[in-house]
C-alpha cells in the first residue's frame, strides 16, 4: 500500500475499503506503522478531536455460567478459580456508579455473567439504573446476555442508554470458540435492542486462533451492524480455559487491527478493551491515535493497570477526557439554558 494518508482522505470523502486493502492494513510492515497510525489518527481527529471516553466495568454477577465460550474464565467448562457470586443489589451497583462519577467515568458499564437476565435480575438493574441516572446523570451501558424484546424495552424505559452484546469473531470462526449459542443468537440481541430504542455496542476479541481474513469480517460486520460502540479485546489468555496458553499477538498488529476498525468504522467510538496492557504493553498510548475511547479499572476476572497510570497516559498524550454527566434532578432546572 504505501500511502495511508491517502486512504485515510478517501475514507473520509466516503470510501468504504476493498478486500485487499484491508488486508493492506493488517499486514503493514512495520517500518510503516507509524504512518498507518497518522492516517487512522486523521479520521479518528475529524470525528472525535482529541477527547477520550472513559469506561467503567462493575461485576455485578460472577461465574455460574451455562455457555461453554472457550475464552471465558466463567463459562461451564473453565477451570480456573474465579469468584462466583449472584446478581448484587441495587446499593452495590449504585456504589459503583458513585466511584464512576468521581474519576470522571462517561459511561458506568453493569455487566453480568450467564446466558440471559432473568426478569428478577432485570428488577434489579432497572431500578438501579433509575436512581443512577437522576444522582449522577451517567451513561449507563448494560450487558446481561441474551435479551429478550420485553426486557430491552424495561431497560429502556429505566434509562439504560447502552447495551453490549459483542459478536466477539467472525460468523465462521464463531462455532470454534463456542457451540452453546449461535453467532446469529449474538446478532438477534444486538438487533433486539436498536428495535428498543437502545444504542448498541458489540465488539471483538482478537487473538483466538482467527484468520486476517475473519478480522476484517468482524470489522465489516460490526460496520453493517451499525454498532455505535466497538470494544476491541485482546486475548489474555486465561489457565484452566480452552485457548490457555494461546499467544498470537504482538503489540504492532495490535495497533494494526485498531487502525483497521477505524478505517472500516471512521464514525464509531472504538474502545480498546480488555488486554490491553498485557498485548500493548509499552505501545499502549499509540492506541488512542486509532481508538478514541478506553476502560479504567479492572475487567471481569483480569486485572486492568492502575487508574492513575491511564489518567498520566492521557495527560502525557495532551488528550482531554470527555466527561458531561447531565444528573436527572437538574434537567428540569436548566431546561431554559
């Protein structure tokens, strides 16, 4: 390819990618990263400027899982010690939405294990959420799994702006990571919840043993899914789950498959997601040059890096956090500004 500036320019004038140069991107030599990453950062600077979404993940249930996703530390057929608990209550989600609030957090994301929400779990969250939104006025992203259209349209009403249901690889991939769901199961969800109202986020994990080929089918699938949101995960391999020890990546095609989303994507916010500290490594900040959003904190059963690390990270990058929290209280008060 060469000429990444070029191609950025013609993403923004409307081009959609071929095949080959898609492919272009991920196989980028590598004395040609940093002019790859300028032009993923041109189109990611024309949407987003220099502003950072920052993301915040409460584990509201652990474990206990019916599905066997061979990448899971919490499905049926892993091993490894994790905790296991049930849904918490409301007074522990609503905890962690005040923690959110404080470090500046856009979007508070309650996530919970197993196939699908059972309507007392949905009592829970909603009506947490409720009290979320009128106290701190906190994007609040959901993501319980198989939903129904009845409990999409609940969440909706109780002010869930969000869901994550990620296709996590691509349609042909998908029944070699998991069997116990369908890839179109994993669609109908993100489906069932753009019918309700709700902006829908879905993602990737990269690094289970897929093809070139099937990442730029996810990018391209996410792009006709038209997810708002794309959380970008790479593998961290966990002992005692099927894909243990697996360890494909390195920090350079990482950064290759982020640019690559944003080419695909040029208007979506992109997340990097869960390992990148352990797949970026030092590379960690050339990330954000593609990707224009991140998570804070720790990740499910993986420990993400210190807080302060990502705030000096930001900091040093001259990148400002996006943070406009609008509390339900005060809506009614300012409705004449």
């Amino acid at each position: 390819m060469g000429n990444w500036m070029e191609l950025a320019e013609r993403v923004l004038a409307g081009h959609e990618l071929t095949d080959d140069e898609a492919l272009a991107i991920l196989d980028c030599p590598d004395e040609e990263l940093l002019a790859l990453m300028q032009g993923a950062y041109h189109i990611r600077r024309a949407y987003y400027g220099n502003k950072v979404k920052l993301n915040m993940i409460i584990n509201a249930k652990s474990g206990l899982c019916p599905e066997n996703c061979g990448y899971c530390s919490q499905s049926s057929i892993s091993t490894a010690p994790v905790q296991t608990y049930k849904m918490v209550n409301k007074e522990t989600l609503i905890r962690g939405a005040e923690e959110a609030y404080r470090l500046q957090i856009g979007t508070y994301c309650i996530v919970a294990s197993g196939r699908g929400p059972s309507d007392k779990e949905i009592d829970i969250v909603v009506s947490a959420v409720k009290e979320i939104k009128e106290r701190f006025g906190l994007k609040v992203c959901a993501c319980l799994g198989i939903l129904k259209p009845e409990q999409a349209a609940r969440l909706k009403e109780a002010g869930v702006d969000r869901y994550n249901h990620n296709i996590n690889t691509s349609k042909e991939h998908h029944p070699n990571i998991t069997t116990s769901h369908t890839y179109d199961d994993r669609v109908r969800t993100v489906e069932t919840v753009k019918e309700a109202g709700i902006s829908p986020c879905s993602g990737v994990i990269i690094g289970m043993k897929e093809t070139k080929r099937d990442v730029v089918d996810m990018a391209r699938s996410l792009r006709a899914l038209d997810a708002d949101s794309i959380p970008i995960n790479f593998l961290h391999a966990i002992d005692g789950t099927p894909l243990a020890g697996t360890n494909e990546l390195n920090p350079r095609y990482c950064l290759k498959v982020l640019a690559l989303f944003r080419y695909i994507n040029p208007t979506k916010e992109i997340r990097i997601a869960g390992g990148r500290e352990v797949n970026l490594r030092s590379l960690q900040p050339l990330g954000l040059y593609a990707a224009n959003s991140i998570f804070v904190g720790d990740y499910l059963t993986t420990a993400g890096q210190e807080k302060s690390a990502d705030y000096q990270m930001l900091e040093d990058l001259g990148f400002e956090i996006e943070f406009a929290p609008v509390p339900q209280a005060e809506v009614g008060e300012k409705a004449w500004i």
